[in-house]
C-alpha cells in the first residue's frame, strides 16, 4: 500500500519527496496515520491477501465458486458475493456530511477525443467534493478524484463509498485506498442505473446545462469549463 512504502522509504526520502512519488499529499499521509482502520477493514485486508495468493498459486485460473471454496477451506466466513452488498440502499437522504459518498465516470466529446469524468458527490449536501478528468478511463481516473476527496474532507472510518460494479471501482489499487480509510464499501446492482441515480442525475444536469450546448476544441477547453461548472453546482 502507498502509506506503507512511504512509512518505509521516509529513512531515506523525506516524507513529502515519498509522497510525492507516491501521489498522495502530506496531509492525507499524516491524516491516515491518526486513523485507526476498522475491524471490517483488517478483514477485507486479510481476505483480499489471501484471495491475490490463491488466485496466483491456481495459476489465475480459479473462478468465484471455486474461491469461495478454497475460502471457506481456509476458515473464511464468506458467500460467493462477498464483494459488496448495496448497502446504501437507495438511502440519499443524508443527515450529516462525510459520511455517504456516491462515485462514479462519464464522458464527454471534444474535437480532440474522449474526456473521462470521474467524481465523488457527498450525498449528505450533494456537492461534489472531489473530481478529476483525462482521456483514459483507467483507474487512475477514480483514484485520482478519490484522493482529492480524501485530501478536502479528512472523512472518518465507517464512510459508506458507493460505486457501480465497473472495473475501476473493483480494482485492486483502488479497493486498497478505499480500505487504507476505512471505508465501508457499497455498489449498485448489476445493470441497476437506479442504485445510484443521484449521481446519474448530476451527470445529466452537467450534459443538458453545460455539454450539450457546447462545441469543445480540445480537451482542456473542456476541462475548463467543466471544472467551474462543478465549482459552483449545488443543489437544493
């Protein structure tokens, strides 16, 4: 995990040249050592090793059933969908902040190509509070816009992070970050665009205010304007 390496590497790096390389800030690295992980998350960190060692000793063949299997041999309490649960729920209505965050991508033509949109809304004041866009959607994307919410808000262990089921979101850096702050972790249905709808709604309030009634020449000229769209977008 970054965290560790940059605890290792401080010997010889100064922690913020260690951060730098790292991609994280200072702040964030300071933050998460004053943070005791939860319970839940030593677990999923444990399941997740064992998991990564398994799947390696079967030569990257073994399948979810057959995981669970090697699991439960192993003394793991876990179901063929030990991914993740939707525990959200379709609960929007948040009554504090940094407690519930929804994420998710989009995408947005310019003459230049594809722009990727990653962001992380508080469901609590339905502000986005961290975002990050370039032309790949690979999980750096996300991971970048997670940070950025990590660096602004400081959110406590026990947040509730919802996403979709896409790549990104299940990646294994991604899940690491995720876990390095205790977070719970949610995500929609398969399929289910209604599981996360308040954040389909931000990206169609975004196309039909701002997108669609444009003609973008490059990518930063979007950037642009996208980024003092969301500065400035609250909600009722």
């Amino acid at each position: 995990m970054r965290f560790r390496f940059i605890a290792a590497e401080k010997a010889k790096l100064s922690v913020e040249r260690a951060c730098e390389l790292m991609g994280v800030s200072p702040s964030v690295y300071y933050a998460a050592l004053e943070r005791p992980i939860s319970r839940r998350a030593r677990q999923d960190a444990t399941l997740l090793a064992y998991i990564r060692a398994a799947f390696t000793q079967s030569n990257e063949t073994y399948g979810s059933p057959r995981m669970v299997h090697e699991l439960r041999e192993a003394g793991f309490d876990v179901g063929r969908r030990r991914v993740v649960h939707n525990h959200l729920a379709r609960a929007f209505s948040i009554d504090r902040p940094n407690t519930s965050w929804a994420v998710d991508m989009s995408y947005i033509w310019t003459k230049e190509g594809w722009l990727y949109l990653a962001i992380v809304m508080d469901l609590y004041s339905r502000r986005i509070v961290g975002w990050f866009a370039g032309p790949r959607m690979k999980t750096a994307l996300p991971l970048e816009a997670l940070n950025r919410a990590i660096a602004l808000r400081r959110p406590q262990p026990g947040l509730m992070h919802h996403s979709d089921r896409g790549s990104q979101y299940c990646a294994y850096e991604y899940r690491d970050r995720r876990a390095e702050i205790g977070a719970v972790a949610s995500m929609s249905g398969k399929g289910n665009y209604y599981d996360n709808a308040v954040v389909e709604t931000f990206f169609k309030t975004l196309k039909s205010e701002l997108v669609w009634r444009m003609t973008f020449h490059s990518r930063a000229q979007a950037l642009s304007e996208i980024g003092q769209y969301i500065d400035g977008f609250i909600t009722l």
